[in-house]
C-alpha cells in the first residue's frame, strides 16, 4: 500500500494533521539536542535577531567570521537548485554575496570554469580547520531541528 494511503481520511483535517507528521516524522529527521551547539548558535548567531531577516544577517555574519575559505567540501545531497551531485567534491571559495542569502546560506564555489553559488546544507568540509567544521555542524544542525528564516 502506498504511503499515502496510510493516511488518507475523508476529514480533511485528520487529512493534513496525517500529512503533516509523515513530512515531520519521515523525511526531516530530527537530531538529538546538543545543549553545546544550542548554546552557541542561541548566544553568538541568533542572539538579537527578531525575525527571519535578522536571522539570516545572524547566520551570514557568523558564518564569514568562522569560516576560513578557501576549503575543500563533499556533496552529501542533490538539490534541484544545484548543479552538483553527490559524492562530488568541490573548492568552497567564499560565501555568496549577503543579498543572495536572505533564504538560504549559500557558498561560491568553482564549477566547469564558473563560480556557482550552492547551498551550503548540501556540503560537508573535507578538508578545512576546526572552526570551519564547527561552523557548517552548526549550520546542518540548525536546519536538522527545523528550524528556517
């Protein structure tokens, strides 16, 4: 039977509430509180912000200060708004421009002769220093309990 069926009701209601939880409970798994990274991201990215925009702003500047570019990444998903696939490995050259990261925390990286920004969420650092990996942990963290501009 189709996952689908599973949760289908003729109460459109219990409908979305079912659909709701199978997008929650089946395709965005939640990682363990980590009260380190929670403390952090709280205290030094999100600290002041009041809203999503001020969330971004947090995110960006916490991310060009933490972050030593340039720095080899891995691909660990496929996004339709990118060209890369997974498992490939890429040169991180800087964050994108901050107006192109009002949505999403995008990289600069050299691809087939042209600079691409990608989403940082798809990359993992293969080759970078501590603070670098702390800092994309805390990225992939922060959008692995849900949360989003």
């Amino acid at each position: 039977m189709p996952e689908w069926k599973k949760h289908w009701s003729p109460n459109p209601r219990r409908w979305i509430d079912s659909l709701t939880s199978l997008r929650i409970e089946h395709y965005v798994p939640k990682l363990r509180k980590n009260r380190i990274r929670e403390e952090r991201i709280h205290n030094e990215v999100i600290v002041d912000a009041y809203g999503p925009e001020e969330q971004a702003l947090g995110w960006y500047y916490y991310l060009e200060n933490k972050i030593q570019f340039p720095f080899s990444a891995r691909c660990i998903a496929a996004k339709v708004a990118s060209p890369l696939r997974k498992g490939e490995t890429v040169e991180v050259r800087s964050l994108a421009p901050e107006d192109s990261c009002a949505h999403d925390m995008l990289v600069l990286i050299r691809w087939h002769g042209r600079n691409v920004a990608v989403p940082l969420s798809q990359l993992t650092a293969t080759d970078a220093d501590e603070s670098t990996v702390e800092a994309i942990g805390d990225w992939h963290y922060w959008l692995a309990q849900g949360s989003c501009f």
